[in-house]
C-alpha cells in the first residue's frame, strides 16, 4: 500500500480519504465573538462541519495508514518503543501537570516536586549524581552530554580533539560527536561482538574527549570488560559516556554510574514507555557524576530543604539550554508516572522479561544469529535472503520489523509470547513464498516487486529506505602516544530504591 498523504492504494483502486474540510464546511459568523478590533477580525469563518460519526471514521482511517505502539509490537533494534500505557495518559492529562512554566516558582510547588523527585530517579536508576530533564530526545541528551564533556575539559584547560565510537553505535553517536566539533575516531568491534580492548587502548590518548559507549551494545551483548574500559578512558584523561538507549535491559540490575560511565543519557520512550519524539515531543534527560554537574543545562530544580520548597538554579558552569524550561514536562511525567508505579521490583522486573523475551525470540527465529546470549535485542541476518523482502514479509503479517537488517530486535518487557512466536513464524517463511507481485502505483505505472499482499490493514505505507548508517565525520583508528594517568574519583554503591462518510470510490463531494 502507497500513502500519499491521505491516498493508497486497495484492490487495484485509488482510494482517498478527504480532509475534513472536504467532507462538509459551514459558515460561521464570528462578528460578535471577538474581542479584537474590527480592522483584525473577519467577519465570517468557513470551518469543516462533517457530522460526528464522519469525523470518528476520519481519524480511525488515518490512524489505520501508520503503524503505531497500539496495534502491534514496535520492534525496531535499539530504538524498540514500549508500549505507552495508558494511565499515563490519565497523568499527563491532569489540569495540574499543565501548569504554565512562567508562573511563579511559589504557585507551581507541586510539578516542582515532581521535576525533583523525577531528576531523583533517574540519577538512582543511572547511579548519577545530578540529572537535567531539558533535552527534548536521546538524540538531543547525546549532544547535550557531549557538550557538557566539552565544557569540562575546557575549564580544566584541556582541550581535546577527539571522540572514540564503536562502530557498531548508533548514527546519533557519530552526529553528536561531530556537531560537537570532535573529530570520530571509530572503533573496529572484536570478534565477539564486543569492544576490542586492545584496539580501544591504541584509539585513545592525550586527544581523547570521551568514549561513547552503548551497554548492552546495538547487539544486545553486554561490554564485560567494561571496568576495564572504564580505566584505559580514564587514565587517558578522558571521559566515558553512556548511551541510555538500552538501558531498558539493566534497570534496577545495573547502574552505568557503577560501571565507571560519567555521562548519560536516558531514552524516556524506550525505557520508561512514554511516546517517541517522532511527531510530537520527546525527552532525553541526561546525567552525570558530580564533577560534571557544574556544566548542566540550566535551570535544574533543587529541594531547599524547608526553607523556600523547591525552586530552580542555575549550575555554576552550565553549558546554558538545550531546550525551554524543564524540557517537555508532559512527557516527563509519563516516566514519572511509569517508574513510580513500577518501583524497585517492577522496574527490575522489566528488565529481566525484556532479556528473556529477546532471548526466547532469538531461539524461536529460523535466521542466522550471531553471537549470543543477549540481553534485550539480538542481530539477525537473512543470510541470502533479501533482508527487505523479509521485512516488508513481516509487514505484511502484521508484524513491524527491525529496522536496519533485519529481526533485530528482542522486545522491551511487553511483547506477549503470542506477539513474539507470529514475529518468529513470519520471519522463517520460506523465501518461496515471498513472491514478488507488480503493482500499479498511483502516480502512474511503476513495477515493484513487494512480497505476499497488500491492503488498508497493513502497516507502514511507504517501502522503507534502509537507513543511512552512520552520519558526521568518521577516520580509522589510530595509535595515539602513552595514555597519561589521571586520578579518578569515588564511586557510589547505592541500591536502586525508587521506588467521510464511508467511501465507496475513494472521494466524497463535499
Ligand atoms: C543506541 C541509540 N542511541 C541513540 C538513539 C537516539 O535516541 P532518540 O530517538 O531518542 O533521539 C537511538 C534511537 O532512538 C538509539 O537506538
């Protein structure tokens, strides 16, 4: 199925959903309801008047042309969204939670609190020390940490070129570090899968700003040298950032702040459940160890212990804003929400069901798998299978696929094993019966081999492009010259305590 907009195609025939306004306008006279003067109003508004069942059955057709968290599973690798659940919605939508962020601190305790107790949670759940809601995305909380490294190492008058990235990172890490104005240093994986001590011991040295490192990796393996990892960045002078995407597989587990990371950030929709960013806003938060939290993003908010509640600072060195306020709140208190519900044992719970789904799928799965066992996501290829042909086969069962390659992904804690056995029986059909079908598209005649059907029902419109790989700047590894020692600090060992009218012919006259 072809979406343009609100056309596809079914059956041979170009179907339309009209806009709203399409479906039936009134004139609304609007002479009397306007407090403005007369030279800056209108007299008159058309407006789209359908009646309510054509509207309920408008936005249930759009709905039905995308793929969403709330029709199946969302397994995309790393970027694997949580299903959203709803009494978060209930959360957000209290009047309360909307309160205008230019009001005074006095009159706005209450989000202050919870902004507080939010930044609270996640340094415990992170094993951080000071943590900023701000940044509006994962990909913002990158930029964010990198920035933050930056500033530190400058105001110590140590300037530093270089980031150092596994080349199995996410694109984001090389953008990030790039639009920081670092120089990429990749890092070539072991054989295992795994970060190559020895090669990460020749990329870094006095030039080293940071390792950005993803744990459990884009693979679902977690880094087992990571103390060591730790040590060699370092002793080197540099710091060690910790890519919060799949953090999803650690919580109440692990702490990458016990690990020896001093920058993180945390992917609100992947561990948390609330949306993505993509189409509406997100949130990134990022934390750090105390050396660093002189250079978060202003403003934080801090508790006065009694004496004036809870207000908002500036950090003494803050890297200024990333984004308004504290970032977008109303997605804020859905994690909120999520992680006060869920407490020490939920959380870890989650965890623990995300690993053994993925594990249980990588059985299930009738590709070639490599490396094992996995924490909450495994690689799959299609071996000499087309791996397009395999996904858009999933699609058209109803099943999202991976992104990149294909199968991914394990789950994030709320797959069903119904959901997770279709996803294994789909992607192991025979590639035989993957037939490729020609297709009139609607802009003209275009062959496209496209597996198996095709139909309102099946999500994702457009055939996926396989996503770039790696953006910003990249160069090979190189030998640097004796890492220099540097002393490195405490480290805290805290336990996690957190608690149309229907359409026939596709067009309606209006
Ligand atoms: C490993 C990893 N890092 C960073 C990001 C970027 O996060 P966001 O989509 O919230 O910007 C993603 C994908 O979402 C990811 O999978």
């Amino acid at each position: 199925m072809i979406h343009d907009q609100a056309n596809y195609e079914r059956d041979a025939a170009d179907v339309h959903e009209p806009l709203l306004s399409e479906k039936g306008t009134a004139i609304v006279d609007v002479r009397e309801s306007s407090p403005l003067p007369d030279e800056l109003t209108r007299e008159e508004l058309t407006l789209p008047n359908p009646e309510e069942p054509a509207v309920a059955r408008h936005y249930t057709r759009l709905s039905q042309m995308n793929w969403a968290i709330d029709s199946g599973p969302y397994p995309l690798g790393s970027c694997t969204m949580k299903y959203n659940p709803k009494f978060t919605e209930d959360v957000a939508a209290d009047p309360n939670a909307a309160v205008h962020p230019d009001r005074s601190e006095r009159s706005v305790q209450g989000t202050l609190e919870l902004q507080y107790r939010l930044q609270e949670f996640l340094a415990e759940i992170g094993g951080m020390d000071a943590v900023t809601l701000q940044p509006p995305a994962g990909a913002a909380g990158e930029l964010t940490g990198i920035l933050i490294a930056r500033a530190y190492h400058a105001h110590h008058g140590n300037d530093r070129s270089e980031v150092v990235i596994p080349a199995s990172a996410h694109g984001t890490n090389f953008a990030t570090a790039a639009m920081a104005g670092y120089d990429v240093v990749e890092l070539p994986s072991g054989d295992d899968g795994r970060v190559d001590v020895g090669a990460l011991e020749a990329a870094v040295g006095d030039d080293t700003a940071a390792l950005m490192l993803t744990n459990p990796n884009t693979v679902g393996l977690f880094e087992r040298d990571i103390t060591e990892i730790a040590e060699i960045v370092h002793d080197a002078g540099g710091l060690l950032y910790y890519d919060g995407a799949n953090l999803n597989a650690l919580l109440g587990r692990g702490r990458p702040g016990d690990m020896g990371f001093d920058v993180m950030h945390y992917n609100v929709h992947k561990t948390f459940a609330t949306p993505h960013g993509g189409g509406g806003p997100g949130a990134g938060p990022v934390g750090v160890v105390e050396e660093l939290a002189p250079y978060l993003p202003t403003p934080r908010v801090r508790d006065t212990n009694g004496e004036k509640g809870y207000e908002t600072f500036e950090p003494e060195h803050t890297i200024g804003k990333v984004h308004g306020f504290q970032g977008n709140w109303l997605v804020l208190i859905k994690a909120y929400a999520y992680i006060a519900r869920l407490g020490d044992e939920g959380l870890a719970d989650a965890a623990a069901k995300a690993v053994l789904n993925a594990n249980y799928l990588a059985e299930q799965i009738d590709l070639d798998v490599p490396y094992g066992p996995f924490h909450h996501e495994f690689a799959a290829t299609a071996g000499d299978r087309d791996a397009a042909d395999v996904a858009k086969r999933m699609l058209d069962f109803g099943v999202h696929p991976p992104d990149d390659e294909v199968a991914g992904d394990g789950a994030r804690g709320d797959v069903d094993r119904a959901d997770g056995d279709r996803g294994a029986v789909v992607a192991r059909r025979p590639r035989g019966s993957v037939q490729p079908r020609v297709r009139r598209q609607r802009r003209g005649a275009r062959d496209r081999a496209e597996p198996h059907r095709r139909g309102p029902d099946r999500p994702g419109g457009r055939r996926a492009e396989p996503p770039a790989l790696v953006a910003g700047a990249r160069r090979g590894v190189s030998r640097r010259s004796a890492p220099r020692p540097i002393t490195r600090r405490r480290r805290r060992g805290r336990l996690l305590a957190v608690a149309s009218r229907p359409v026939a012919d596709g067009r309606v006259a209006s």
